[in-house]
C-alpha cells in the first residue's frame, strides 16, 4: 500500500470543523502541493486536479465504479445504476433516461413553482426561519416525488431517513455509521418496494419504468428497483443540500441580486456557477482496475482513487479566477453533480429547481440575509447544512 513520503504534508481532514466551514483552502493546497495524494485514514488516494478527475471520471476501462470487476462481492441490495460500469450499466440507464425524457419537465416545472412561492410566503411573515427545514427540504421532496410520480412520504420520516443514508456515506471515517446506514436503507426499500406493488401504480417516470419492465426477470427487476431507490434517495439529499448552498451564498453575496436583477436571462447561467462555486457532492471513489500513473504518482491495482469535484471545481487551470463568482462563467464544465454515466440521473430537473428558486426570489422581491451562525452538517461526502437560519424580511 502506498502511503510514506506520497502522504500529503497538507493535513486533510473532511470532518473537521474548519474543514466543513470552508474546504477551499485546504483543496487549494492539497492541488497545489500534492495533488495526487495518499489519505492514511480514508485509505484511498485524494485526486484534485480538474484534468485528472475528469480522466478518472472517463475512463470506465481502468477505474471501476464496480468492485466486482475486482473481485470484491457487493451485497445484492446495492445493485444499480450507480454501481454498474458501461457498457453493462447501458440497459438499466437508458430506461430510466428514456423515461426521464418523455416527463412533461415543464408541468413539473410549475408545481415546483407554487410549491416555492407558497413557501417563501410562510417564510416570509416569519422573522427568521431555519432554511433546510422550511424552504430546502420540502421543495426537494416535493421535485423528487413529482419527478418519479410518488406520493412523497412524511417529510419528518422521510428527512430522519435520508439524513441516516447520507451519514453512511461516510462509514469509511466512521465505522459506526455502517448499521445505522443499513436500517435507514431498509426503510427506504420497503418504501420504494411499494410502489412496484400491484397498488404501487406511480406515475411520472416511474410509472413509465414500470410498465417497461412488467415482464422483466428477477435480476433485471432488482436493478430497476435499486436505481429507483437511488435516484428518490440520492435526488433528494443532492436537491436539498443544492437548495441549501445556494441559498446561503445568495445571503452573503448581496451583489447577486442586483446583477440578476439588471439581466434576468442570466439566472440559469448563474445557477451553474452557483453550483460550481458551492456545490453538493464532494467527490466520489473508484477502483483501480490495473497499475496505473496520475500525473508522477503509481496507483496499483485494487487501491481506491478519490476524485474530489470540490477541489477540481476550483482549479485555476480549468476556471479563470475560481474563487470568485463569475455569474456569466462560459463555458463552464464543473464537476457540481459528478460527470458522465454516473452523474445525478435528476440533473436537469435540479437545474430547473435552482433556478426557478432565484426566479421566484426576484419576481417576488424577497431575497434571503444571514440570520444566525450556519452550522454545517458534520459528513464529508455531501456539502449541506445542519442548520441555516434565514431572514427573508428587508
């Protein structure tokens, strides 16, 4: 294994404190110093250069999402989309794009507007309300639900549950998030295990995957299951921390607003820097499937690489001035919601989300202002808020 003089002197620890507040200096000097670098505790090798993501991300060939193309079991309940590596993962992935393309996304569109605009009324009468709870949680759940066609569960259950899926993503630093994380799982696919039932009958896209795959066969049918779960599970935690990290950097960058205002066409290329200055997912780890070289390091056989899209979203080599919020960055092929065959199936729709967010808050001339200390939510895989105290009064 290799670790010695390849160990970074740069101290990377995701969990930290200050690490949660702002990971942006330390992935600074992480690329600037050792931008291929061996993490001792997460026993992978941290890659933080925007060009070397991006060839860890495409090339399926030698970095496997799936471990069984190494030999390691994977228990039969994760089997998805998500896991699966083309060409194999081809068959399951276009079912659910092609269901995803035939949704009326405009509609959807819609729904999720009057969801927003009722929302921000509620806020709006309060002088302060906590963000997450009140504006970014139930907008998510109300897109993902509505995307699929479910009828969207308790959004106190249904928080408490993905909350604990989201902390084991992290059972790599913290062993003791594995059980929880399994529980919370097998909640989450009895859930999802409903709507393939005979009274399941989704709608929506889901209601399109199911009819497709009537007559599918057992294996073919736990796939499609699993990537269900995964897309509802995944959507959600990716839509709310999204929701979350926008509307704080809109609190504390209060020139948005009036740029915005004065070019309105702006909004969806703005949301796009948006998201690659402050965005959901951390990063994402694949398997080396040979010996292979990134940039002066060799990475063997079967060790973990990392790719941290935070640190590549910030790399002066790929963004001119990335620190700053440039609203009309172009072009602009940020690494927000992962890259290729297994990036978020619901980006699109988070796009639109996003945007008719920023939409909303202009047309009802009600922006958000820092109304407390944020605190960050303590996991390493998702950038979110534990809690995000919010005015939205003059």
């Amino acid at each position: 294994m290799a670790a010695g003089p390849l160990t970074s002197p740069v101290r990377y620890d995701p969990l930290h404190e200050a690490t949660l507040a702002d990971p942006y200096p330390q992935l600074a000097a992480l690329r600037e110093q050792t931008p291929v670098a061996w993490h001792e505790v997460m026993e992978c090798w941290l890659i933080t250069r925007y060009e070397d993501c991006l060839r860890v991300l495409r090339d399926h060939a030698t970095f496997a999402r799936d471990p069984r193309r190494l030999g390691i079991p994977v228990p039969e309940a994760q089997l998805s989309v998500q896991i699966l590596d083309p060409p194999q993962q081809a068959g399951v992935r276009s079912l659910f794009m092609t269901a995803l393309h035939a949704q009326d996304l405009d509609a959807l569109q819609n729904s999720v507007d009057a969801v927003i605009r009722e929302r921000l009324q509620q806020c709006a009468a309060q002088p302060v309300v906590e963000a997450m709870r009140e504006l970014a949680q139930p907008v998510a759940l109300a897109a993902i639900a509505g995307l699929l066609g479910v009828s969207p569960p308790s959004l106190a259950e249904w928080a408490a549950i993905s909350d604990t899926v989201m902390r084991s993503m992290d059972a790599g630093l913290n062993p003791a998030l594995i059980e929880p994380g399994r529980r919370a799982r097998a909640q989450l696919s009895d859930l999802v295990a409903s709507w393939f039932t005979t009274t399941g009958r989704p709608t929506g896209l889901l209601g399109q995957v199911r009819a497709r795959t009537a007559d599918a066969g057992p294996e073919q049918a736990a796939y499609v299951r699993h990537t269900a779960r995964v897309m509802f599970q995944g959507g959600y935690s990716t839509l709310t921390a999204a929701l979350g990290n926008l509307l704080h950097t809109l609190a504390c960058h209060r020139g948005i607003r009036g740029a915005l205002s004065e070019r309105p066409g702006l909004v969806h290329r703005a949301v796009d820097e948006l998201v690659r200055f402050d965005g959901p997912v951390q990063g994402t780890t694949r398997l080396a499937t040979g010996d292979v070289t990134i940039g002066d390091v060799r990475v063997r056989r079967g060790e973990k690489v990392t790719v941290l899209f935070a640190a590549a979203n910030r790399d002066p080599a790929a963004f001119h001035l990335p620190d700053r919020l440039v609203l009309d960055r172009t072009p602009n092929r940020h690494l927000g919601y992962g890259w290729g065959t297994h990036a978020c199936l619901g980006t699109v729709m988070a796009q639109r989300v996003l945007a008719v967010l920023v939409d909303t808050l202009l047309d009802t001339q009600t922006w958000p202002r820092p109304a407390g200390t944020a605190v960050r939510r303590r996991t390493a895989t998702m950038r979110t808020f534990a809690r995000l105290p919010i005015s939205f009064q003059p």
